[in-house]
C-alpha cells in the first residue's frame, strides 16, 4: 500500500493497537495505552468498578484496576499488564487548531477498533462541568467515550468524552496537554488537583479606539462575581475589574483564564493582571483547592 495516498490508512495501523475496550458492569467504551501498565479512559467508563475488562487489539482480555478517577475531570487511569507494546504520544497543544485533520478511534456501540475522520471544529469548549474541550466532526458515539482522537502524525489530541445528542457530529474531547496533567497527580498523588481562585467572569471586548489611546489590551475577562473568602477576594479582586493577564499569560477569554488556572498548582501564588479603576495591577493570588463539596 501506498502510505503517502492513504495518510488515514497509516494512522490508523500505527494507532489502532494503542486503543482498547473497557468493560465495566454492563457499559463499554474505549481506552489508550500511556504504556504497558497505564490505560487511560473517562471516568464514567469505569463508573464504580474497581477492576474493568480489557480487551486489547490483539483480542487479549486482562484484568485492569482502577489507580485513581475523577468525576470532574472525566479520566481514569487504570493498571494493566499490556500484550501490545505500543503507546500514543501526545500532540503539542499548540498544533491543535480549528481545521486541523483528525481521526477517532474506539469501539462504538461494541463495534472494536472502528475509525472515523474529520477536523477539529473548535477549542477551548465549555460543556456542562466540563471545560477546555475540544469540539470535532469526526462521528463519535456510545463506546467511543475514553478512546483517541489524534492528527495525522499519529499523535493524541483527546479523549473523547461526550456527544451533543441532537447534534449533527457535534463531539467533545479532553484536550491531551489535560490528560497529561491529570495522569501525573494521579501517578503523584492518587487523585487530581482541582485549583480554583473563587470568581466567576466573562470573556470581554475593549472598544480599541480606548484601549490603544491608554495601552490597554483589547480582551479580557470582566469578573462578574467573586466568591466571599475565596482566593481571589483574599487578594483584593472586586466584582468589575478585569482580569487580562495570568502568570504572564493573556487571557482575553474565560476560556483562557479557565485554561490558566488550570495549569496552577494548589498553593502557588501567581500574578494576575488586573485592570481596576482605570489602572493596571499586578496582582498575587494564591490559588487554592475547589471545595471538596464541589467535587464529584
């Protein structure tokens, strides 16, 4: 076969045995091998089974135990001992575009090893509890949940995780760079960190002919709401500021912000950039741990 005029073919051999089918009671969907004791899948994969069914490419079915989940992240690691030795490496978040070419691979509806195409449509989706999602075209079903989504290098963008039901291949994935993070404080420390500063905003237009005469950035995320005691009202961030930087990082959406706190460890102290009464302040907030209510 001529690999250079079947790019998905080729994917699809490379990948295809890194993905497995987890069962777990009476559901199915999808997994991916990190390596030959790690799967990674959705939490609700798993649900509240201890030890899944995995099946490998190879039609091998072992035992998996469930390291650690998360139900406001949707991931789950589990212990394998893999016959296939094969992983996925992860795509750079940076490559991971609208319009870029990708691939799904799972077990949908039980149906193993199923492949289907499209692009990426959107990042940085927010659904339900679920945010930093990347939205896609490629046909994504019931069994697909904790599969690949990956680019045409053979490199994972996403798990996918859920379907909008009266949609027309309207899908949603785990971003990879969120994988990673969430892998590695489960491998550290048996769950996942779910940092938080307590405010709540929304993504904002400056009109440019104020910004550029005052030097002030275009977006931002206007704070509509900021929690009583919480990190961000501890450091002295009201109700109408607007938040444009994090760590030196804009943020002209909430989607950015989202993205950023996310990347912060509980504990750290970090600048925020804050626009407030007219002035730019560097503000430090110490990021703190989502009340254990909030968490699933």
């Amino acid at each position: 076969m001529n690999w250079e005029q079947e790019p998905f073919a080729q994917v699809a051999s490379q990948v295809g045995p890194g993905v497995v089918q987890v069962r777990s009671g009476r559901g199915q969907g999808s997994g991916v091998l990190l390596d030959r004791r790690s799967v990674i899948t959705n939490a609700h994969v798993v649900g509240d089974n201890p030890m899944p069914a995995i099946t490998f490419a190879d039609g091998v079915t072992r035992t998996g135990r469930v390291v650690a989940a998360d139900g406001l992240y949707d991931l789950a690691l589990l212990e394998t001992e893999s016959p296939v030795e094969t992983h996925i490496a992860p795509a750079p978040a940076e490559s991971v575009v609208p319009g870029k070419l990708v691939m799904a691979i799972g077990n949908p509806y039980g149906f193993g090893w199923t492949v289907t195409t499209g692009v990426v449509s959107s990042v940085d989706r927010i659904v339900g509890g679920l945010d930093g999602l990347i939205q896609t075209d490629a046909a994504i079903n019931p069994g697909n949940s904790g599969g690949a989504l990956v680019d045409l290098a053979g490199r994972l963008v996403g798990i996918p995780t859920l379907i909008l039901a009266h949609g027309q291949n309207i899908g949603f994935a785990i971003p990879a760079w969120q994988v990673q993070l969430v892998v590695a404080q489960f491998r550290r420390q048996g769950r996942a960190e779910h940092p938080y500063v307590g405010l709540a905003g929304a993504s904002e237009v400056i009109d440019p002919t104020l910004a550029r005469p005052l030097d002030l950035p275009e977006r931002g995320v206007l704070v509509a709401e900021v929690e009583p005691g919480g990190p961000a009202h501890r450091a002295g961030i009201r109700e109408w500021d607007m938040i444009t930087g994090v760590n030196g990082e804009p943020t002209p959406s909430i989607q950015a912000l989202l993205r950023q706190i996310r990347r912060t460890s509980v504990g750290e102290t970090v600048p925020f950039t804050v626009l407030q009464a007219g002035r730019s302040l560097e503000v430090p907030v110490r990021v703190g741990e989502l009340p254990a209510a909030a968490v699933c």
